[in-house]
C-alpha cells in the first residue's frame, strides 16, 4: 500500500472518529497489558503532592482554569478549537505531532529513515491520519501547504529554531520568521524554543516574550519549548564520572516557571531522568562549593520524594513538580516522546504518557518516534499515545 493509499484510509477513519466523539473511539492498545512489569508501580502510585492541589485537565480546563487570565478572548477560542480536534476531542487532553527537526537536527538526519517526511504535505498528512489535536513545525513546511491544510487540522508554527551548519555547531535559537507570517497562513498558535541556561537566554526571553504578546493581540495560542542548556548542566561527581542534569525536575521545573512567566498557554518540556541539579552544582566537586541559584532541599524530599541531595524519585513525582511550577497545571505542561530507537519505541511512548497524565500533564507532543517510521507505523504509535489519555483507568495520582 503506498504512503498516499494509507494517508487517504487514515484520514477517513480519523474523520470518522472526530465525528463520533472521543467516547466512541475505539483503543487500539491495552495499556496496562503494553506497560507490562512497570504497570502496577506507574497505575497505581499516589503522588507526593496531592491531585486536589492542583488544577487538572479536563473538558472544562477553559471554562474553569484559562477564561480566569487576561489572554484575549481569541486566544481562548483557539485554544480550545485545538482541544476539540482529534482523537481527543472534548477530554482536555492534546496530542501533537512536531516535526521541526529538520532544523534542529537536520533534514537528512531526520528524514533519512523514511524520506517522505521531505515532502511537508506527508509530515500534516500524518498528523491528520494519526488523529492529533495539532502539527508543529516550521514557517517553510507549513507554509508550503497551508491553502491545502490549515482549514482541516490547526497549525501550530515555530518561530525560532537553532541550526545545524553553522561551524563549529553552536546553540542558540535563530528567528526565522515573524507572528504576522503564522497568522497569514491561518495557524492557531506560534511555538518558540529558549535555551534557559545559555549565555543568550537573556536574548532569547526578551523577543520570545514581544513575539509572544504580538501572537496574543493576533489571538493566537503560545507555546514554549522550555529546554536547558549549559554545559555547566553536565558535573563531575567525586567519584570522577559526569551526570547530565539537564533534564532534572528542579533544573526543567525552573524552567518552565520561566515559561510561564513570559506567558506561554502551553510549556513543552522533557520528561524528567533524575533530579538534584542545583544541589550537584552547588557541590564542591562542580566548582569549590560555588553558590549557583537558589534552592531548597525540600523541593527534593517533601516534594519530589528524592533524597536531601535529589537522589532518587519517582517518575510520576518528579513530572509533578514541573506541573507545579506551571503555576500549579494553570498553564498545561506537555512533554515529549523523545528520540526513536526501534522496537521500544511504542512502550517507551505510552510510559512517557502515563507518567504525564498521573504527573497532571495535558499531553505528549512525539515527533521522531513517530515520523521517522512508515507512516502506517506512525500513526499506530500515535493513537497508542491518545488511548492512554483515553483510558479512564488511567487517573491523575
């Protein structure tokens, strides 16, 4: 069957479903029988921090929790058009598909698996047949597309990206296009990266938050990709070997408070690995004891249930403390699917879902596990997302 063949079977089933209403859609997985030997540890852990002090997704997240700010009137239709789209239509949860790595990684990194995904038209095809509430991806992708496209599935359009090419490879985001361009092609919201952390953080939250308020005067929905990045992120324990802490609870929940701060409606940010990275960098090993932020070694046991020093943890807690420095879920958090890696790739997803659902979270945002397959494949993978924010078993903890 070709990639147009499958696209056009896809599309209608998905068509279907959307019409139907999320109670109708049938699941294409069991979860717990996909979670396997980490089910009953994930389904049945009770969070650190209690579900009734924080705000949850649901049908009514508009109503009850963003109709209380200040955005834009337009801005709340949006946002909500983009979760009454999809498999998920009307249960408060997203699931978006981002394909932007062909700059941030490359294209030919990126789209030498399945080299359809060159053609922007595959990448909002898959996005369609896969029944996601949003396609994520470049001023020039959705932009080739957008008379065909932007009318059926709601754009959400990057505006920075950190390239490739440049010699020797460096880290910081590139504008590469303006808010009034993604209004002109219809797109519903704009998505921006800051690298907080990096010597040009500064830069990057300043135009990120003009670009931001500009996107909330056109009345669109803005979204952050919250990442860290310095190599101070990376210390030497006593022992001599290195701990990567740039995807850290406190590090990534600071974060993302960040975000919030320059008034992103969604923060996109990694699943949590492990936790203590204020205390690693404050340690004498990383510098003779420097003081590097502010931290509390309560923020590692009463609330993330680590030890005074962030070791240790349990996945649902540490994601929870970035639902919480999202002013408590009053700014949705979605994280990513992360990189593919074969055969894993549909367990490791739906685990990285139910740990954002049970965490608070509004969703998954996976791009190469997803794109970087036969489209046939990514769309399994996708719905396989969805049916964990589909599946009632699967409770906030």
């Amino acid at each position: 069957m070709t990639a147009a063949t499958t696209s056009t079977t896809a599309t209608t089933a998905t068509a279907t479903a959307h019409a139907a209403g999320n109670g109708h859609v049938a699941p294409t997985i069991n979860v717990r029988s996909v979670l396997g030997a980490q089910a009953e540890g994930l389904l049945g852990y009770k969070a650190k921090v209690g579900r009734e002090l924080i705000h949850v997704p649901g049908p009514d997240f508009i109503d009850r929790v963003f109709s209380q700010t200040d955005r834009p009137v337009p801005v709340l239709r949006n946002l909500q058009t983009i979760m009454n789209t999809g498999r998920l239509a009307g249960t408060g949860f997203v699931s978006i598909l981002p394909v932007d790595q062909g700059i941030e990684h490359s294209a030919g990194a990126s789209f030498a698996p399945n080299p359809a995904y060159f053609d922007p038209e595959n990448i909002v095809k898959l996005a369609l047949d896969g029944g996601c509430n949003a396609v994520a991806s470049t001023i020039g992708v959705l932009g080739a597309v957008a008379r065909k496209y932007a009318h059926k599935i709601p754009f959400l359009v990057k505006f920075n990206h950190n390239e490739m090419l440049t010699s020797p490879n460096i880290y910081k985001q590139s504008y590469f296009g303006s808010v009034k361009q993604c209004y002109e092609m219809g797109a519903l919201a704009v998505g921006a990266t800051v690298y907080f952390g990096s010597e040009t953080s500064r830069e990057e939250i300043h135009y990120v938050s003009d670009m931001f308020e500009e996107a909330h005067e056109y009345g669109m929905v803005t979204v952050l990709w919250c990442y860290t990045r310095s190599n101070s992120f990376k210390v030497k324990g006593a022992d001599g070997k290195s701990t990567d802490y740039h995807t850290s609870a406190d590090l990534t929940g600071q974060a993302n408070h960040l975000g919030v701060t320059i008034k992103a409606d969604i923060i996109k940010q990694k699943l949590p690995t492990n936790n203590g990275g204020y205390a690693a960098l404050n340690s004498p090993s990383a510098g003779g004891g420097s003081s590097y932020g502010k931290w509390d070694k309560r923020v590692y046991t009463d609330l993330c249930g680590s030890d005074a020093e962030g070791k240790g943890g349990h996945p649902i807690d540490l994601c929870r403390y970035q639902v919480l420095n999202n002013y408590m879920g009053r700014v949705p958090l979605i994280n990513s699917g992360g990189e593919s890696k074969g055969a894993g790739d549909l367990e490791e997803a739906v685990t990285t879902a139910v740990i954002n659902k049970r965490a608070g979270g509004m969703g998954l945002i996976s791009g190469r596990k997803a794109f970087q397959k036969p489209m046939a494949d990514g769309v399994k993978l996708l719905n396989a997302v969805q049916d964990v924010y589909l599946d009632k078993s699967v409770t906030v903890a």
